[in-house]
C-alpha cells in the first residue's frame, strides 16, 4: 500500500530597505509549491506596522520609506504603510525588478516594458522592453539594454539607440552622471554621456 505524504515546510525570512528603517519577516510554507503565509512589516525599532496573512504575492521589495513593492507570477502590488494593499498591473512574465539609486522610484519589468512607479504608486516611466536596465537618483537618466541594443532616456525621453558590440551584455549602470558602462564577456564599453545646455 503507498500512502502519499504532503511535507509542510515553514520558514522566515527577514528582508529590509536599504536605510535599514523598516524591516519586515516574511514567512513561507507549502508542500508542492511556495506559498506566502504571512508579511509583517515593522519600523528599525520593532514596532509593527501590520500583518497581512496569504498575501497574493511571493516576493517583496522595501522602500527607504516604508511602502513595499510585492509581486507574484502575475502582478505588482503597493503594500501602503497603513497596510492598504493596492493592485497596480498585471505582469506579463516579469523578470527584473529595482528601486531608483536614490530609492524614489521602483521599476518591474516584463515581455512587455519597463514600468517606473512613484513611492505612491503613480505609474511616472514606461520604456520599451528589454532584458537589463539601470537608472540614476530620480531616474533623470534611464538606460535599458534589449538585444544587442541600448536605449537612453532622460527625464522619459528617448534620446538615442545605440548597437553594443555583443548581445552578451552582463551588466549596465552610470558609473557617474555622465558615464554608461556596458559589461560583456570580454570587456566594458564605455558610453560618454554628451552635456545639453
């Protein structure tokens, strides 16, 4: 006789922003697949903001100033300090996901585009799709990287393409304010940014 075992595996993870003054303990269970049991945020003293249990989403990311970006499969969400959880789209596929260097807007990317969200969750940036992508403090300057291709825009605007010598790109970021470095295999290109009066 065989008998079928459902094994429930329960862990926690705790994540934080990046100034370290909110922080909050995710915990996991399922048997088959991944299931979020529970979110709970709280301030760097401890104090609890709320407890969701079953959120929809797997995977959160924390602002510097307490609300959190979460995904799933599927979608994006605003989770509110007050605990206010609002839908903001549906993800086709979605594969990359980061806040602003200087954490004032979250990007999520899939198939479709690039879509940069104020801490309030006002859609402010859509780019075209691509594969990589990085910006800078109030993403004044934006660069995605699609296939051997790299768009640049600044303040939303689209102002150049450019072919990178391989599709391999590993890696994009400013390395200042005027300065895109593209990793690749074998080397770094650098792209000098030219000053509009």
């Amino acid at each position: 006789m065989m008998t079928n075992v459902l094994s429930l595996i329960i862990f926690t993870i705790t994540i934080s922003s990046t100034n370290g003054d909110y922080f909050a303990d995710v915990v996991y269970s399922g048997g088959t697949e991944l299931i979020t049991a529970s979110f709970k945020l709280y301030d760097h003293n401890g104090n609890m903001f709320y407890h969701i249990i079953n959120p929809e989403a797997i995977t959160f990311f924390i602002s510097n100033t307490g609300e959190v970006f979460a995904t799933n499969e599927q979608a994006l969400f605003l989770y509110r300090r007050d605990g206010e959880v609002k839908f903001l789209r549906k993800l086709n596929y979605p594969n990359g996901f980061s806040f602003s260097p200087d954490n004032t807007y979250f990007f999520a990317s899939d198939r479709d585009g690039i879509y940069g969200y104020s801490m309030s969750g006002k859609l402010t940036f859509q780019y075209n799709p691509g594969r990589l992508f990085a910006s800078t403090e109030n993403a004044k300057k934006f660069v995605v990287v699609s296939n051997d291709s790299l768009f640049y825009y600044e303040k939303g605007d689209l102002k150049f393409v450019r072919k990178v010598s391989s599709p391999f790109v590993r890696k994009v970021y400013f390395s200042d304010e005027s300065t895109i470095k593209v990793e690749l295999p074998d080397t770094t290109e650098l792209i000098k940014l030219i000053k509009e009066d």
